[in-house]
C-alpha cells in the first residue's frame, strides 16, 4: 500500500484520483455543480470509505471544513493527545482562495508550497491557519472519525433551555465573529456575555445589533474569566448551560450533540474532544477528552475534560460550589474535583466539537523555562494529592487547594448593560 496522501476530486458527475500532492488542474476546471476536494493522510487510507464523497458533496457548502481523523480506543478516566491530523475534506472553492491568497504573499514561508510543476503541497495546518485568519466568515468546522458511524445520533431539542455565557476581552470585529459563528449553530439559544468595565462602547453596540436574545453584563474589576463565567451562572434562568471561550470555535455540531448527551445519559456534566490549532508546532492536533469522571479516576490532567468545552446543567454548577474566582487555570479542574466528591454525574462524548488556538508562546503548561514546575503544574499535582487524601477520608473537600473559593469582601456586581 501506498504511503502517499490520497486526492479525491467528487463532483455529481465522477470522482476523480490522484495518490501524493495536489494537481493544480484541478483548481482550474470550470464545472457548473459544486466539487469538493477530499485528503486522506496514509494512515487513514484503510478506513476511509470512497464510497462516501456522495455524502461529503451533499454536507459540504462553500464555507465549510471536515477534518478526518482515525476512531480510537479511548481510556475511561483520562484523556488523550492524539496524532496530527492531516486529512481534510472542503469544497474546491475554498482551496482555491487559499491557494490564490497564498501565491500573491511575500512572506519568506509561504501559505502554499510548489513541490513540482503542475503540483501543490496543500498542509493542513496551513489551510486551517488561512480559514481561521483570513477568511470571512469564519468556515463552519466538523470532525469526522473514521470509520464513519452509521448509526445517526438523536438530535436535541432545539426547545431545551440553554444559554451560552462567555468573558470577552477581544476587539469589536472580533465580537461579530463570535455572535455570527454562535448564531449560526445555536439561532434560539440566549447568550450571556460579560465585558470588564474597561470594555469600549463599541463592543456593546456591536453585540446589540448581531442578535436579540442577548444579555451583556460587566463588572467594574477584572477578576479573571472564572469570576465572570460564576456570576453568568448563577444569573442564568435556562437548565442547560455552554461556558465558552471567546477564542475558540464551536462545530456546528457542538450545541446539539452536547445538550443531547445531557439528555440520553442524564448527565449533569458533559464535555467533547477537541482539536487543536497548534501554532507553535504548526500542527492540527486531535485532544481526546476523559469519557467518564467519578470517585475511581486519579490525578485529573488539565486537557482530560474541559469545562469551557462542555455543557452543564445550571443546577450542577451551584451543587459543586460554582466557579473558583481565583485566577489559577486549574479552577475548571477544581470545579470537576468537586462535581466528583459530590456524586454528580460527569460524563464525555466520544466527539470533536471545539477548535482552540494554542498561541506560538506557550506549551502545555506555560512558559515556564526548562528544568522548573510551572505554577499551573504544580497546583495540578497539589489537586491530585488534596483529591487522593479525600478519596481515603484523611481530608475534607473544604481543606482542599481546590475547594471554591470566592470574592466576599466588597464584590463587585454584576451589572447589566441596557440596551442603547
């Protein structure tokens, strides 16, 4: 077999092959139906089926990307870092604007590589980078594990009460990104987002005329995103809650497939794989999040299940003591700790549902120079202990380093912005 990628070119009329780089003719064929372009990496060769391109052509608008990723077996308590992903599925119009914008930069790395004449190295880092920073809108994502399931998944009640609550701290033009892309997946739900007062007018004016079903609040002092996602909870009134961060994408199927999962498994708690975007290594990597979370599992690693990755059940938050308003990432992990302890029921969908940005500057536990703990590392094995120590009855869940703890003296409000 091959050790070469595989090119598909589907359109309604034939699919056309091609083993190693991208042909460039491809880009140049005028058809009047839509074509889309398919990678398949080597090492998914076996279990990609050609036969679904049909399906691929059908789902497949001009706005949107499919990463493809090998199916694997997941371990219950922990979660896992997976290979790169280097197969992809979108449609050739899209290609095309990456392959037209890259070719006119005078960067010294270009977007787009000449391997030989008449032939293309298409990354798909690189293509990624291009859709998340150039193009607008921003392209609907969805991660496909291969083989792909046949068994289609109950889709959730778009009626279920839900409310997104995010901390923005980004530019106005960004904030339109943020609602558009939110509406687009998820157009009855309520959004909460929460600005520090230092926050220009702009961003609100922005975010009243994106959608109606909004509430924007600010607080006077910036106490870090915990203190803002723990007052957006407990000023909810809908059951389902999706903390989210505003730098990161949601697939289109994020909203539905979560919530669902809630629902089938009555769960209080759920998070999803995610990939990540990778700009230091210049990699798309897949992250698998822990399937399940009770009072068996150890030391819970930092990437095993994200809270600003899931969605929660709002009366969950307040039984697990909320959000920690320290400033301390490893507070998401504090909030699971206790949600164990508790008893409640904490569970991971076998799914990629968010895209996260990991900056060129940090790693996976900071900037730390080589050789020492970093700060955020060493809270996570003191959680550990403190969680171990709980499990044996030698320490109660309020003595512990993640015990929640939260701003008394003289907090700030959360105030409401009224409408302009």
């Amino acid at each position: 077999m091959s050790n070469e990628a595989l090119w598909l070119r589907a359109s309604a009329r034939e699919v056309t092959r091609c083993e190693g780089h991208f042909p460039i003719s491809w880009l140049t064929c005028n058809e009047a139906e839509p074509a889309i372009l398919i990678r398949v990496d080597a090492v998914e060769k076996a279990s990609f089926d050609e036969s679904q391109c049909a399906r691929f052509l059908k789902e497949i608008s001009k706005t949107a990307i499919y990463f493809l990723t090998l199916r694997h077996p997941q371990r219950l308590h922990q979660g896992t870092y997976g290979p790169p992903i280097n197969s992809f599925a979108c449609s050739v119009d899209l290609v095309r604007n990456y392959v037209e914008y890259g070719t006119k930069r005078e960067d010294a790395i270009p977007y787009v590589d000449l391997v030989y004449p008449g032939s293309l190295d298409v990354d798909c880092y690189q293509l990624t980078k291009f859709l998340l920073d150039i193009a607008r809108p921003t392209p609907s994502i969805r991660c496909i594990q291969l083989p792909i399931s046949t068994t289609p998944s109950k889709p959730a009640s778009h009626s279920s009460s839900v409310e997104w609550i995010t901390r923005f701290d980004g530019s106005a033009p960004d904030l339109n990104e943020h609602l558009s892309g939110l509406k687009a997946i998820a157009p009855n739900d309520w959004i909460s987002i929460g600005f520090d007062d230092d926050a220009p007018p702009a961003q609100y004016l922005a975010a009243e005329e994106q959608c109606n079903d909004l509430h924007l609040w600010r607080v006077p002092v910036n106490h870090g995103p915990f203190f803002m996602h723990d007052k957006l909870a407990h000023s909810s009134k809908t059951e389902f809650l999706i903390p989210h961060e505003s730098g990161s994408i949601s697939c289109e199927d994020r909203r539905n497939t979560l919530v669902s999962h809630l629902q089938e498994r009555d769960l209080d708690i759920a998070s999803c794989h995610e990939i990540s975007v990778d700009d230091g290594a210049r990699q798309v990597q897949a992250i698998r999040c822990a399937l399940s979370l009770d009072i068996r599992m150890h030391a819970l690693k930092p990437f095993s299940f994200r809270l600003l990755g899931s969605a929660i059940r709002r009366s969950a938050v307040s039984a697990a003591g909320g959000f920690s308003c320290k400033r301390s990432e490893a507070d998401q992990v504090g909030l699971l700790y206790r949600a164990v302890l508790k008893g409640l029921r904490i569970g991971g969908v076998d799914e990629f549902l968010v895209v996260r940005r990991r900056a060129k500057e940090t790693d996976k536990f900071g900037t730390t120079p080589p050789g020492q703990v970093s700060d955020r590392k060493y809270l996570m094995q003191e959680c550990a202990t403190d969680f171990e120590r709980c499990r044996h009855g030698s320490l109660r869940p309020e003595d512990t380093v993640f015990a929640a703890r939260h701003i008394t003296d003289n907090e700030p409000p959360l105030e409401p912005i009224p409408p302009r």
